[in-house]
C-alpha cells in the first residue's frame, strides 16, 4: 500500500490593478480527498502589494483572505459555502475569477503529509 497520496493545489494572488495584470503571491490552498484534508495559508506581504498600489486597502484584501482560510476550514462564519464538501469548497475556491483576489491554475501532485506540503508550497511559493 503506498504513503503517497494525491492533492490538488493553487496559489493565491493579490491582483491590485486588474488591467496591468500584474499580481504577488499571497497564499496557497491545498486539497487532499483521500486525506481528508482541505487548508489554505495566507502570507500576505503588506510592502510588496503596496508597491504595486500604493493606494490599495489592505484591511479590506485581508478579509477577503481570511473569508479564504475559513472557507477552506468549513467554518460556521463562511455562510452557506462553508457547508459544501472539501471538494466542493475547493471547486468554489479555485474557480477563475477576474477580481482582486485570483487562484492560479490547480497543479497536482502526491505527497505523504498534506500539513507539511502546505508549508512547504508556502515556503516555496510565497517567501
């Protein structure tokens, strides 16, 4: 029996002016159906998203950030959303969107502690 196990994974990025398409990475969401396992981290980097814009509300960029941790957590203050699957979540979360707040394209892989992949991807992607 393998210790290898699927997931799924997509980066978040802060897209502060939509029409330069120019965006930093700010967090990664991870879903593993066999594990159970559905987690995002935000690693918001304040300085690099205001030499972008100078002028962007950063509270506001964090609430829709958190709103994307307790998505991804199920949590009871994520309204109806909240209550779908982990593998509905995921879908909802990683869908294209054309907003402030974008995912990357979902990337594959198999890993052995889907915890531990989160924070490797974040250390990789984001610092």
């Amino acid at each position: 029996m393998s210790n290898n196990y699927f997931y799924d994974y997509v980066v978040i990025r802060v897209v502060p002016k939509v029409e330069r398409e120019e965006f930093i990475n700010a967090g990664v969401i991870l879903f593993c159906k066999e594990k159970k396992f559905l987690k995002s981290r935000i690693e918001l980097d304040e300085n690099k998203l205001k030499l972008l814009n100078k002028d962007i509300d950063i509270d506001l960029i964090k609430t829709h950030l958190n709103a994307i941790e307790d998505i991804s957590a199920g949590k009871e203050n994520a309204g109806s959303i909240g209550k779908l699957s982990q593998a509905e979540r995921f879908q909802w979360l990683t869908s294209p969107k054309s907003t402030i707040i974008q995912t990357s394209a979902v990337h594959s892989g198999y890993c052995k502690d889907p915890s531990e992949t989160l924070e490797h991807l974040v250390k990789a992607i984001i610092k």
